[in-house]
C-alpha cells in the first residue's frame, strides 16, 4: 500500500495550499527538491458604501535552508482622491 503524502497535511487553508503546490511542481520528489517558494497576495479593502478604500500587494518569499522569509508590501490608499503609498520589507532569517 502506497503512503498519502497529503495525510499529514492540515485540513485547512494552508494544506490546501502546500497540497497544491505539490502537485504543481510535479510530484513530492519534485517539491523535496525546491530551495524557495513565493507567491504574490492582492487584497482590495472597500468601505461601507462599496467604494474602493485600499489596495494592498504582498510579495512572499520563503527560503528552506537555511530558512528565510521575505515578505514586502505596498499599501495604496485612496483619501479625498489623494492616493498615498506606503512600502514596507519585513525580513526574518531563523537557523533551523
């Protein structure tokens, strides 16, 4: 009988994600052989009225050995039509 590589996966949002990414790199021997992933998150905030308030863009970026995340960000406000941006890096380097 065949292992489930899927079985110790987390039943939720994030196995859902790994499990995808899984298959998308051609299989578990494939994944075992990737040195980073990274991934682009677009959320769009709008206000009571359905008006667009904000636009924020991440960028991921996970590194496995040594372990190193990445993650920037660009905030776009929209106030009394001005458009304000904000740019931000968060670094985390950890020794596993």
């Amino acid at each position: 009988m065949q292992h489930n590589v899927y079985s110790n996966l987390p039943d939720d949002t994030f196995g859902k994600i790994i499990k995808e990414c899984i298959i998308k790199s051609g299989g578990l021997e494939m994944w075992q052989q990737k040195k980073a992933i990274s991934y682009t998150k677009i959320i769009h905030q709008y206000d009571s009225s359905g008006k667009l308030d904000r636009v924020v863009t991440e960028y991921h970026t996970y590194q496995f050995s040594p372990y190193k995340a990445r993650m920037q960000w660009r905030e776009i406000w929209t106030e009394n039509k001005e458009i304000l941006f904000w740019y931000l890096i968060a670094i985390q380097q950890e020794n596993l």
